[in-house]
C-alpha cells in the first residue's frame, strides 16, 4: 500500500518527552506510514528533547497555552498539498481549523482526526455538527464504537473504527509467553497519581496490606500529570500514602520511558481503580500494556477497561469504590495467579494482531476513495 499523499504531517501538541502513550503512538504511526517514515513530519510540543521517532523531521514548535491556535494555523498552512493527522484531536484544535478554513475541506484524506475520546456536551455537538457540514473531506478514526456511533450521528461521513496503534507488540507478546513469572506477583498501579484513576483507592489497599502485615511487593507510579503538575487533593493521597510505611512500597515518582515503563507494569497485577464515568468510552494504553507484559488487571465495572478485561477473562471486575471490594479481588488473583497469568498472555497475543498501526493508515486509504 503506498499513500497518495507525498508528505503527512503528524501533528500532536501534547508530546513533550518520551515518556507516556502519546510518544508511543506517533513514533508507531510514523515507523507505519506506508510510503516510509521519511514520508511523515512530527510536530510535537516545543520542549520534546531527545526522541525516539523516526520521522524525517521533528519540529518543535506547539507550547501549552496557545497549542491550539498553532495546530489550527499550522494544520491549514499543509492542508493544499499535504496530508495532515492530528493524533489526539479535540474541538479546540478544531474551532480554530473552522474558522481559518471557511471554504472547507473537501479533498479526502487531506485532514485525518483520530478522536481518542469524545464525551457529549451540547455545546461540542453543535459545533461539530457544523465542522462536518462544512467540511466534507475530513476523515475521523476513533477506537470506540460508541465514539464512532455518536459522531457518525453528528454528521462524520468518513468514520471508522481503528483500534488505538501501538507498535512492537507481537515481539513483546512472544517475549511474555517464552518468559518465566514471578510466584509472587506484585500489585501494579501505573501512570500518574489523578484522583480520577483511583488514587484514593490504591492508598486505601496499601493500608490494609499494612494492617495485615502482607509482604506483597506494591508498586506505584506516583508521577506528576503529562504537564508536570500535582493537584493538593493528589499530594494528600501521596502524603498519607508515605504514612503508611508499608515496607513493600515501590514507589516511582519519576515520568517514566517507554522501556521503563513496560518494565514496571511486567508480570504483576494491575491495578486501574479509574472512575466508571470518566473511562466509560476512553481507551487506556496501561490497560492494553499490563495485559502485553503478562499482567492480569483489575478495574472498575463500566468502564473501557471492563469490557477489555471481560473479553478476554484476564482479570477481574470490581463494581463501586469500597476497599474491601478490590481487596478481595487482589486476593483471589493472587490465588489463582497462574491461570490469571496465562490468560493476560493468551490475551496478549490477541491484541498484538489487534492494535497493529498499519490498520490505522490503512483505514484512511480506504475512506479516502
């Protein structure tokens, strides 16, 4: 397969280290892009320093405040000649886009949106309704089907599900399968520390591991937010976190690499105590990862993550926030820890074929017709 568009400009103005999914997804989908990696430009936040893309150019150019008013600007300076993806797009990006381009875009394929998450309000559907009215030509990829379902109803003509890309995950999945577990699994809870994924939660089973006096091996990502924020509510946690004392407390308070982070997320429990609500329709890559890595997951009913663990029968389902709950549900993993294991590897090799990023560019080659 070979793209009719000579150059693609990869544009995600939130990627500003190596660390997390968004460094992930655009070095995947550039490695993808079918006529080369040289065929596609990042443009990625202007503090990105040493990467490992491999773009024929990395521009630096977005910063946090007036990053989408220079995806707008940017995106239409190529929209003539070029092809331009927004890997996580949001309206924002999208007004300004609107209101630079009032003639439209027609030409398909020419701008690509991949919609990570959409959550309704009536104000963003209006407004959408509007952009696709206008702009007929837009290609949009989500990796829900209830994401594709709502903004095909707001007026998205060239939609289609595309599962989110990651890249290296059959090599990943073999090394799972041909790896000996640990006997002892340690209970995972990676990303940053948010109030919405459950951080209250987490603290919580620490204590009780403490009150037992359990010598299981905890480990937690405590790093700041993709900004490099931490919220008061989020400090207090961490501070009671530190009172506890557990003694098997692995606590990583640095952003982690993507090596680093599989690493992390390896041949344990995983912990995502993230609200229902919030991740009813949101992908979540450390999901995706801990099941890769051979680690069976735990995670709140209704949300994204449920579904993926229920189809695959590689964790467990937790309704509500209570303590006691998922508790209960760490102690029966861990006492079924090696047929729990080995269905998060049969799981792995599944959605190594699932996530492949050729299916993404694939998918604009066939809605560009």
């Amino acid at each position: 397969m070979t793209s009719r568009f000579p150059i693609t400009h990869l544009m995600e103005p939130t990627l500003n280290s190596q660390a997390g999914h968004c460094h992930a997804l655009v070095s995947a989908l550039s490695r993808a892009h079918p006529n080369g990696a040289a065929s596609c430009t990042a443009w990625t936040h202007r503090d990105l320093v040493r990467h490992g893309l491999s773009p024929s150019q990395v521009r630096n150019v977005f910063s946090r405040r007036g990053r989408h008013f220079q995806v707008a600007r940017a995106a239409v300076g190529h929209l003539r000649h070029d092809q331009v993806v927004l890997s996580t797009a949001t309206t924002s990006d999208l007004l300004g886009i609107h209101l630079l381009r009032p003639f439209g875009i027609r030409r398909p394929g020419s701008l690509v949106l991949y919609v990570h998450w959409y959550y309704p309000k009536p104000r963003k559907d209006r407004f959408l309704r509007r952009f696709f009215k206008r702009h007929p030509g837009v290609i949009v990829l989500a990796p829900t089907r209830s994401t594709v379902s709502h903004l095909k109803h707001l007026g998205a003509r060239r939609i289609e599900l595309v599962d989110y890309p990651f890249a290296g995950l059959a090599d990943r999945a073999a090394a799972t399968a041909a790896r000996k577990p640990p006997t002892e699994p340690a209970v995972i809870a990676a990303g940053a520390a948010r109030m919405d994924k459950g951080l209250p939660i987490t603290v919580g089973l620490v204590e009780t591991f403490a009150d037992d006096d359990l010598e299981v091996e905890v480990r937690i990502q405590a790093s700041p937010t993709h900004w490099g924020d931490v919220r008061p509510e989020v400090a207090a946690e961490l501070a009671r976190l530190d009172a506890v004392g557990y003694a098997g407390l692995n606590r990583e308070d640095a952003t982690l690499s993507d090596e680093e982070f599989r690493a992390f997320v390896r041949d344990g429990i995983a912990l995502l105590p993230y609200d229902a609500d919030m991740f009813r329709d949101r992908v979540s890559g450390v999901a995706v990862d801990a099941l890769i890595e051979g680690s069976p997951v735990i995670t709140s009913a209704g949300s994204w993550m449920a579904g993926l663990v229920e189809q695959f029968d590689a964790g467990l389902v937790v309704e509500g926030s209570d303590v006691k709950s998922w508790r209960r549900a760490i102690d029966t993993v861990r006492e079924q820890w090696e047929s729990f294991r080995a269905r998060a590897v049969d799981a792995a090799e599944e959605l190594a074929r699932i996530h492949q990023p050729a299916r993404f560019w694939e998918a604009i080659e066939r809605l560009s017709g």
